[in-house]
C-alpha cells in the first residue's frame, strides 16, 4: 500500500512532463494564484 506524505505548506511544486521532442515544466507557487507553464525544447540550442 501507498504511505501518503502531505506536501509542506511552504512548498513550490514544479512538473516536469519529459518527451523526444520537448519538455513542458509547471510551476505552482505555494502562495496560489497563476501557475507558470513554459516549454523547453529537446534541441542542443536550447
């Protein structure tokens, strides 16, 4: 069975979804309101 562990009050929450082509990265600030979203693609210049 899963132990669940509450997240911390003060904690940012990244994600970070990982493909060939790009990754999509979300941020979530522990204060609330809009979450960040960027995109890096999976190429040498970036």
């Amino acid at each position: 069975m899963t132990k669940l562990t509450p997240t911390p009050a003060g904690a940012v929450l990244v994600a970070i979804d990982m493909s060939k082509n790009r990754q999509e990265v979300l941020i979530e600030r522990p204060e609330g309101g809009r979450r960040r979203r960027m995109t890096v693609m999976a190429t040498k210049k970036d």
